[in-house]
C-alpha cells in the first residue's frame, strides 16, 4: 500500500469522524416497521430500537404505520409473526 492511499484513508476517517461527531452521519429513514411484540405487535421505525407504539392487533398497527409513513413520504414494512417480512407499501413521492 502506497504512502498516499494511506494518507488518503486516513483522511476520510478523519472526515467521517467529525461528522458523526457533528450528527452529520448516514441519513436516517423514515420506514415503519410493523413487528410481533410481546402478546401482539409494535410500530417501530427503521434503525430504533424502542417501539414506537404497541397494539393488539396486526390491523391496528398497520394503520398507525401507514399515518406515520404517508407523513414522512416513507415505506410501511409488515413483518410476520415468524419476523420474515410479508409485505412493503411505499408512500414515496415519485
């Protein structure tokens, strides 16, 4: 490895760095998540690990996943009981 690929990543570490510092990092999504929780299932967005909501039934918690996705012009992801995913419902402006 050459001297200058070396300096080269080192420099883009650097640059990464200060911006996760800064909150400048990976852009977030705005994807819902509509997962089994516990005794019945959660709304969760994507890369959070506490839940948004939690509900009963499957139906109540798509419905809360599509208010909050067509908000954010964002994708509702329905998981089933297995965790596989089962569905995806897109609410991005084309």
């Amino acid at each position: 490895m050459s001297k200058q690929n070396t300096w080269a990543q080192a420099i883009q570490q650097l640059i990464e760095a200060i911006l996760k510092a800064l909150g400048q990092g990976p852009k977030r999504t705005w994807h819902q998540h509509v997962v089994p929780y516990e005794n019945g299932w959660a709304v969760r967005r994507e890369g959070n690990k506490r839940i948004t909501s939690k509900h009963r039934k499957q139906s109540t918690a798509i419905k809360r996943a599509k208010t909050l996705a067509k908000r954010k012009k964002a994708d509702v992801i329905i998981h089933r009981e297995s965790g596989g995913i089962r569905d995806r419902i897109s609410y991005a402006e084309d």
